[in-house]
C-alpha cells in the first residue's frame, strides 16, 4: 500500500472515532474533544496524523483550535451546507464520483459568477494563463480550477472546494497536455469575453476529455 493511500486511511479512522466518539458521550457545540495525545492513544496512530486530520476538521468550520484551550466541538448552525458536505466526504462507502461530481458544480459556477462581472472577468490571470498555455502548453490542471474558484470570490466555496479537490484523482494534479491547449485557451477566452455559455461549453469539453482519455 503506498503512503498516500495509508495516511488517507489513516485520516479517516481518526474521523470516524471523533464521530463516534462525539455522539456516544453526548459531546455538544462548545464543548472540549479529547487532546491530541489522548486521541493518538486511543487511536494507537501519531500525533502528526491526529493534527493533520484535525486541521482538516477545522478548515471545515466542524472543530475550533482555542490557543492554549485545546480544540472545542464548533458551533456549526450557521454553516450547515459545510457541515452536511463534511458528513458526506468523511464516509469510506461513499462514491468518490459523487466528490468529483460535487467538486465540478462549485466549478461551474465559479464560471458563471466570472462572466457576469467585468472586473473578474478583466483579471490578468486569465491572460497569464492563456499565454503559459501558448508558450509552455503546460499548467497544472488543478491550479486554474482553483484560479476559477478564488476569482469568484466566495471564501465558503473555496474551503468546500479544497476538500473536494483534496480528493481528487492523480491527473488532476498534473501538468496539462497539448491535446487540451485548445479546449482551455477557448475557456480562459471565453470567461475574457464573458460569454457565459461558450465558457461552460468549453470546461465541459475539457472535463469529457478528461474522464474519456485520463481519469
């Protein structure tokens, strides 16, 4: 089994006894989890792993890190949409299409909210990003994805979306290929330009390709 794969499992069993652990004692917003060095106990795993998996937790809004407090169930009625996404990325038995599927629509809609506004769509990273794809015909595939959803400007979006993304397949975190200059150079033109429909055209084009030949 490769590391990736292993430190994956491991963030999960960490998940599922924090769930677990929270509804068997009763444990309620506000309320203080078991310290780092107890969980790694009970969970006979390292330390670095229990942090690493309750930073993800955090960046979720599901726990709260109090300095010199420890770190405290979040109070998380107000970000329900985060909440229910979390459940759903945390279950081993779930499909990780469903994640990919979930992923694209954050992505689409980035592109909608980017063609509907001149000054995001006048951003020069879309001008930057065209040119690399013209000289070099490589980006890192997830790089403009995440462009997409930084540019339009809802920070709740982007915290789903880099869990989602964290789950993403190997070729999306790898360099474009020639084959989809074209395809990209047409989105990146398209969201310039503001034309809603070509733009989502295009990435759906580009994501068929990816499905069809890589993923």
């Amino acid at each position: 089994m490769d590391t990736k794969t292993e430190n994956k499992k491991v963030f999960l069993k960490i998940v599922k006894h924090l769930r677990e652990l929270i509804k068997s004692e009763g444990i309620q917003p506000g309320d203080k989890l078991p310290s780092e060095r107890v969980l790694s106990e009970r969970l006979n795993v390292g330390r670095s792993s229990v942090r690493e998996a309750l930073r993800s937790l955090e960046l979720l809004g599901l726990i709260e890190t109090r300095h010199g407090g420890g770190t405290f169930l979040a109070v998380v009625q107000s970000h329900q949409l985060v909440e229910i996404l979390a459940s759903f990325i945390l279950q081993e038995n779930k499909s990780i299409e469903d994640v990919h599927t979930t992923r694209r629509m954050h992505e689409k809609e980035a592109i909608r909210v980017i063609c509907s506004d001149r000054s995001l769509r006048n951003l020069p990273v879309w001008e930057s990003l065209f040119m690399k794809l013209e000289v070099d015909n490589d980006v890192i595939r997830n790089d403009i994805l995440k462009e997409l959803i930084i540019a339009s400007g809802n920070r709740l979006a982007l915290k789903i979306w880099l869990q989602l993304a964290a789950y993403s397949t190997k070729p999306l975190k790898q360099p474009t290929t020639v084959d989809e200059k074209l395809k990209l150079q047409m989105l990146l033109k398209s969201l310039q330009l503001g034309y809603e429909k070509e733009a989502l055209e295009a990435y759906e084009d580009w994501m068929n390709y990816l499905r069809n030949s890589i993923l």
